[in-house]
C-alpha cells in the first residue's frame, strides 16, 4: 500500500512535515512513504497544468492513505497549502484516496482546526477521511504519545479503509 505525505509549510523539512511522516509510521507501521513538500513545487503553483504539479497531484490521487499536513497559520491551513489544493478536481480529485488532515500549532486554541477547517476541503476534493483529523503540538508531538493514542482509537479502521480501496 501506497502512503503519501503532502505538506504545506512554506519552509522546507519542517516540524509539519516531520510530525506527518511520524503518523504516517505509526499508522502503517512503515517507513516508505512518499512526502510532497509542497514549498518544493515553487512558483509552478500559480500555473495551471504544470508537469511538475501535475505529477505530484497524480502521486496523491493515487495515495492508498494520504496525510495531508500544515501548521495552524492564522487560525487556519496555509495559502500555500490552499494552492496546491486548488490544483485538484473538486470532487473527483481525490476520489477514493482515504486521508487524514494533520495540523500542528503553538497550543490548543486551534484543536478544532483539522476538522472544522481541512478535512472539509479534503471531503470537497473527494477524498474519504473516516478519522478524526488529529492536532499536535509543535512542542510535544516527537514524544509520540498524541500520535499513539490518535492510532490506538483510529488505526484500525484506517488500515480497514485503505486495504476496502486496495481491494
């Protein structure tokens, strides 16, 4: 099974970025994975049907399990992020592909935040997201211990979603 990361954090090799590839080994219980830092496509975003762009949508839509993962940038996901997104077919782009919204942040103000804000956007793009969305701290998530309890309540029904897509 295929597991793919996306990431809109403006800057390169992240905390984001470390925190989703985290989840993503504690979900699968592998360390293949593929990681889209978004920040790396650059100014291929603002263009439409760029191969670079294109490829990477590709390698998502494709995503048995896909983790899409931002900071908390003014209560919300970054524009970045937004712009990658907005690349996709609303409602087939992301078709079948199961996801999980990650968000990480300076404290729990915006906890809410993956549910109420990008599993939204995820669902509008198609994509199946039967979790919760789960927050991090950006101070905290390396302990593991968020992110384990997150895999104890919705492992197994996200590895049964991903194998009812591989099937």
């Amino acid at each position: 099974m295929s597991t793919v990361i996306i990431v809109g954090n403006p800057k390169p090799k992240s905390r984001t970025a470390h925190a989703a590839e985290l989840l993503a080994t504690a979900i699968t219980g592998s360390t293949s994975h593929e990681v889209i830092d978004v920040v790396d496509l650059g100014a291929a975003l603002l263009g439409w049907e760029e191969p670079a762009v294109q490829k990477a949508i590709q390698v998502a839509a494709n995503a048995d399990l896909l983790i899409v993962a931002s900071p908390t940038f003014k209560a919300t996901y970054t524009g970045l992020l937004k712009l990658f997104m907005d690349q996709f077919a609303t409602g087939d782009g992301l078709r079948g592909t199961v996801a999980v919204p990650l968000m990480l942040g300076a404290g729990p103000a915006h906890a809410m935040a993956p549910d109420l804000l990008l599993k939204p956007l995820l669902v509008e793009l198609g994509a199946t997201c039967p979790a919760a969305g789960i927050y991090l701290s950006d101070k905290t998530y390396e302990d593991g211990v968020q992110i384990g309890k997150y895999v104890d309540v919705w492992g197994a029904l996200l590895n049964h979603a991903m194998a009812g897509r591989a099937s």
